[in-house]
C-alpha cells in the first residue's frame, strides 16, 4: 500500500524482504534476502536515496548498516524504543504521559516483586518481538502468573496492570523533515485475541478535548525522537482519560480506512513525509468502517457485490491469525451501518 502511494508520485521502488514474491514485488523491484545479511543489503542500498520500514521488528542494527548509503526514515532511535516494551513504556513516564501501571520482570523474584506492586489481574508481555497479541497472557491468579512466567520467561519480561478501558483508540499523525505534524482523528479499535478485527475513523463521540489530548501525546512523542514519516500510538480511553498501549513509527492497520477516507491517506503522507515532499491534508469526510479479513477470505464476488465495499487484498497465502486484506466502506449514508454489519459478518464467518 506505501508502494501504490508512491508511484503516482514519481517515486521508484526497491523492496527488501525475506519472503520470495513479496505482495510489494507487484509494484517495485523486490531484493530476497534476510534483513541482517550484509551482501543482500549492500545490494539493496545501491543508488538509494531513502529508505523506511513499515514492520517494528526489522533489526535495528541492519538499519544501522543501511544508514551508512542511504536516509532511514523514520529514525532509528524511536524504532528502538518501540521494539522495547519497557524503553516504550520508560519513555511515556519521561513524557508524562500515561500508561498502565508497569514492572520489569527478569526473574521469578522480580515476577513475585511484580505482582506485589501491580497487583491482579495483570498482562505477562514479552518485552521484545511481541505483535498481534503473540508472546502475551493475561493473568488472573498467581499460580496463572507464574504458569505464563514458565512459558514466556525465556527473554525479558513486563508485567502490566489489565487497563479497564471503555474502549481502545489510535492516533494516526505525520511529522516532516521540517518538524510539521498533522493528524488524522482518532480511531476506534475493536481487537478479538489481541488481533485488530474492525476500526471505525472518526471514532464516534469524541470531543475536542481528547482529540487535543492524543495530538499533544503523539506531537511530544515525535518531537522527542525528531520523527520523520507517520507515527501510531495505540491508546487505551479509560473515562475519558488517554493511556499508552503501544507505539507503532510506521504507518498502521488502523489507519488503511485512510485509503478512501481522508484527503491524503496514511500511506501518502508516510510516503511524501520520508521523500522530503509537502505533507497532505489529513481531513476525514464522512465516517468510514474498516473490517480485517484475518486468516481466511470471503469470496470477492461476495464482498464486491455489496455496494461500497472497497476490497484490499495483499496476496498472502491462508494461515491462522493472519492479515489477509482488508475491506472499507462509508457509513454515514443510509444503510451504510447495516452494510458495515454485513461486511464484519462476512469477515468473522471466514476468520481462521
Ligand atoms: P499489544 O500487543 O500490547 O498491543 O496488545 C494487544 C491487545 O491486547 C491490545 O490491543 C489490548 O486489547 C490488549 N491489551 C494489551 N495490554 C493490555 C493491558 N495492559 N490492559 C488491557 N488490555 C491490554
């Protein structure tokens, strides 16, 4: 999706990814390779100018090397901080910004220590390598604790309090080269096993006061680290007050209704904001559903024959958990609601 923003923009394309025909391969000269081989990627550095990721868990050492030919953007020090529940977590308490109550966890002392301060129920996370709700439990009892501590404790842990949150928000903006920011309004997430199912943008019910909230969390976050391309920060709304989840510097699931919903999407901005070019206009009109089609596909006779749906496929094969494509419609037109039902139904009868 970066690469179909790009191309009307004069822009040519060079992809680096592990996977034989990448989905990207469609509209750019693909390099196979691993991220962290320095043949491959001094192969894929020639003659570039730019170069950005849209996936947390490239390393962030290979960015280093490809760093030494061409600009990385966004930088690699928020990068970092993202691949790190506790740097992630350490920098919002420098910001002053909140975020579920949180402890590192190392060993089963500091696992009881843990618990002690943050009480339960609470989240096991792996610290590192953890998406789509995979190297997570939710724990409600202290022998449940220390069952997922056996079964997670390998690498370095964080125990989090379990937010009650009325429901959960993203705030998708972009910062240029030349430090402005803009962002698109919040969205609402649902997320079934940790998985992001539907987004609805504009989220519903909001008033200038949280959406100021979440502009001023996601300015100060990117200012910090001088961000350069779309950042997401994931956000928990516990009656009205905004906490942390997670930050994504990248381009965002919830953020693909921008396709057809904003004036500049997500993925032209990102674009336009790492090649050094003007930023578009993040204005939203209408409200606009997103549903994910995750590990199985409805057929696209039947998605295309319910009017206005946008169907979004990346190419992937069928495997479990897995984000597959997605579909957008427009909800703020009569029968737009009802459509928006039919089409999450169709999703969640196909999800594997
Ligand atoms: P994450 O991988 O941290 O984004 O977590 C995936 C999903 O798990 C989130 O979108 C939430 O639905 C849920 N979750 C994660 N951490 C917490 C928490 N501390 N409290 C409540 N729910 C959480």
């Amino acid at each position: 999706m970066l690469g179909i923003a790009a191309l009307p923009l004069g822009i040519e394309l060079r992809f680096l990814d592990p996977a034989p025909n990448g989905c990207a391969s469609a509209v750019g000269e693909q390099i196979v390779g691993a991220y962290d081989d320095p043949e491959v990627i001094g192969r894929f550095c020639e003659g570039l100018d730019v170069v950005t990721y849209e996936f947390e868990n490239v390393s962030a050492a290979a960015l280093e090397q490809i760093a030494r030919h061409a600009f990385v953007w966004p930088p690699i020090s928020i990068l970092e901080v993202s691949q790190d529940r506790l740097s992630e977590k350490e920098c919002m308490q420098s910001l002053g910004i909140g975020t579920a109550g949180f402890q590192r966890v190392d060993t089963e002392d500091d696992l009881d220590r843990a618990l002690g301060e943050i009480g339960l129920p609470a989240v096991l996370k792996t610290r590192r390598m953890g998406y789509d709700g995979k190297g997570q439990a939710v724990v409600r009892t202290v022998d449940e604790a220390t069952a997922a501590f056996a079964e997670l404790g390998r690498g370095g842990l964080i125990l989090e309090s379990l937010v009650p949150f009325d429901r959960e928000l993203s705030i998708i903006a972009v910062r240029s080269m030349t430090g402005e920011f803009r962002a698109y309004p919040l969205v609402q997430n649902t997320h079934r096993a940790g998985i992001l199912r539907t987004s609805i943008a504009p989220a519903p019910d909001i008033d200038s006061g949280l959406q100021a909230e979440a502009e001023s969390i996601s300015k100060r976050i990117a200012d910090k680290y001088g961000h350069v391309g779309v950042l997401t920060v994931e956000l928990f709304d516990v009656g009205g007050k905004l906490l942390v989840n997670e930050l994504a510097p990248r381009v965002h699931n919830s953020g693909h209704w921008s396709i057809e919903g904003a004036v500049t999407s997500q993925f032209e901005n990102h674009v336009r904001a790492v090649a050094g070019l003007p930023l578009g206009s993040t204005r939203v009109e209408g409200e606009w559903t997103m549903a994910n089609l995750i590990g199985g596909v409805p057929p696209a006779e039947t998605l295309l024959g319910i009017a206005g749906a946008q169907l979004h496929l990346y190419g992937k094969s069928e495997r479990p958990g897995r984000k597959l494509g997605h579909v957008t419609v427009r909800t703020d037109r009569p029968g737009g609601p009802a459509t928006a039902q039919e089409i999450c139904g169709l999703a969640d009868a196909h999800a594997l």
